[in-house]
C-alpha cells in the first residue's frame, strides 16, 4: 500500500481522485483490515499443511 511505502494520506488522495479525504480513509482503513484477514488466513493455512506433514511423517 503507498501509505506503508511513504506516500502522505493527501497523495493517496490524489491519485486515486478522490473528492474528500474521509474516502481515502475509508479506503486505508478497509485494506488494513483485509491484509490483516489475509494474513491470519495464510497462517492458519501453513499451520494445517505443516500439521498434516507430521501427520504423514509418523503414518508412514
């Protein structure tokens, strides 16, 4: 995201064409969210696939 890379709220702003500033913080807001999801989601994800290398490691 440009805001983690540097960028001020009021460039975001610009590039994106927003009118008002509350939308690009909408914006920035909701992304943080969702790459916080995504994030969990991998981990959970790589936790079951290492969970399930075990289990195939002692089956066998």
């Amino acid at each position: 995201m440009a805001i983690d890379n540097g960028a001020t709220i009021m460039e975001v702003k610009h590039l994106l064409r927003h009118k008002s500033i509350a939308t690009t913080q909408r914006y920035i807001l909701r992304t943080k969210k969702t790459t916080g999801a995504v994030d969990a989601l991998d981990a959970a994800l790589a936790d079951a696939v290492r969970g399930r290398a075990r289990e195939n490691d002692t089956c066998g």
